[in-house]
C-alpha cells in the first residue's frame, strides 16, 4: 500500500503511521523524523532546518523533496510506504506525483486525519516521546511508564505549535482539494483512543483491522 497521512500537526499522523507499519508491513516515511534525525546528527541538512523548525516554519521544498527522492529510492519500499508530514504544499506533492510516477508506483490513497484545531494544542503540548524507543505518549490520555526517557519536542511548545497550524492552513490544507480531486482522498475522524482511529483508517482503506 503506497499510503500518505494527512493531517494538522498533532491530529496523529505518527501514531497512526507507527500502527499500519505492522498491519500493512510497510515503512513510515517521516520528514520530520528524518530532519530530527540530521539536527540530532550534526548534519549541514540538520543545522539549515534548524531554524525554521524552531519557528514552526516549513523548511525549504527543495530540501524536503530531496530527503525524500532519496528514501523512496530504498528497496524497503518496494512493497509501499506510508509517508507521515510529506507532502506538506502543492510544490511537494507535485514532486511526489512525478518521483512516483517515473517509478511506476503511484500513490493509492490519501488519508486525512480530521482533529478539530481545538484539540491540537491540547495534544501537542502534552506530547512526549520516549528517547529510546520513539514510542510518543500523552500526559493525560497515554500515561509513559515510570521507566519512560521523555522528551518534549522543542516545536510542541504552544507558541510553536500555533504558528505550526497557521502554516498547515496556509500551505498545507491546499492538498485536501488537490488530493480530493485525484480520487485519492478519503477523510477519517482522528478523535478518539489511537486504537480506535486505527480501526477506521483501516476500514476507509477497505482492510480489516
Ligand atoms: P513534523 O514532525 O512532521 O511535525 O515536522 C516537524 C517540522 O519539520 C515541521 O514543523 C517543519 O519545520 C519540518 N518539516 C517536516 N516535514 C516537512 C515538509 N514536508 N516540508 C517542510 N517542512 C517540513
């Protein structure tokens, strides 16, 4: 299944993403994984997003649309993929539409995960992911266990988190139209327990959970 997850930041596109990897033994495909990972590593790539990942600003689409030409070049996605935060405007889903088109693996279906941006803030601010095992959890809604190695991602700060919404409504929303008219879109509500909007994007997929 060659798989894009849509959505605002916090409506769940990781946690969904890491729930199909198993059910649909395909790769997540995370931008915002991959810069994390450059920033943590040193990289040039990592320093240049740096700043506009402080700000809530999408970095540059050239050097997004690269990171990602590379890694669909890898063979762990010759079975599909789902890409998690990518595309995030027009521009990028047009690259994705030719890379995937001149490797003869078209996109299926669009899934967009619709949270109303009242509980965006809430989810993002209490975010945590686990260093070691990049499981994310919710303070209030999905307790870590005491054993846990938090950490608060430095864009989930609630100042960042708005300008972070302001630019998915700017640049990012485009895509639902876009999308809607390739007959790939198929919206599902993303509130309510990870297990439970997993069921339903698997039943708007037409599997069985
Ligand atoms: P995410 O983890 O998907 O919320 O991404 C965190 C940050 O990484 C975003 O706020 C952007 O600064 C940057 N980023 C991730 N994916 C993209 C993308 N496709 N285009 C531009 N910037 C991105």
């Amino acid at each position: 299944m060659r798989l894009v997850l849509l959505g605002p930041p916090g409506s769940g596109k990781g946690t969904q993403a890491d729930a199909l990897i198993k059910r649909l033994t395909a790769p997540k495909i995370s931008t915002g994984d991959m810069l994390r990972a450059a920033l943590k590593a040193g990289t040039k790539l990592g320093l240049e997003a740096k700043s506009y990942m402080d700000a809530g600003k999408l970095v540059p689409d050239s050097v997004v649309i690269g990171l990602v030409e590379e890694r669909l070049g890898q063979p762990d996605t010759k079975n599909g993929f789902i890409l998690d935060g990518f595309p995030r405007t027009t521009t990028q889903a047009d690259a994705l539409g030719v890379l995937l088109e001149r490797l003869g693996k078209p996109l299926q279906k669009v899934v967009q995960l619709d949270v109303p941006s009242e509980l965006i803030v809430e989810r993002t601010i209490h975010r945590r992911t686990d260093k070691r095992t990049g499981q994310i959890y919710h303070l209030k809604y999905s307790a870590p266990p005491p054993n846990a190695e938090l950490e608060h991602r430095a864009d989930d700060r609630e100042e960042t988190v708005k300008q972070r919404l302001a630019q998915y409504e700017a640049m990012t929303a485009a895509l639902l139209p876009y999308y809607q008219k390739l007959g790939l879109l198929v919206r599902v509500d993303g509130v309510g327990e990870p297990a439970e909007v997993t069921a339903r994007v698997l039943g708007a997929l037409g599997l069985s959970a």
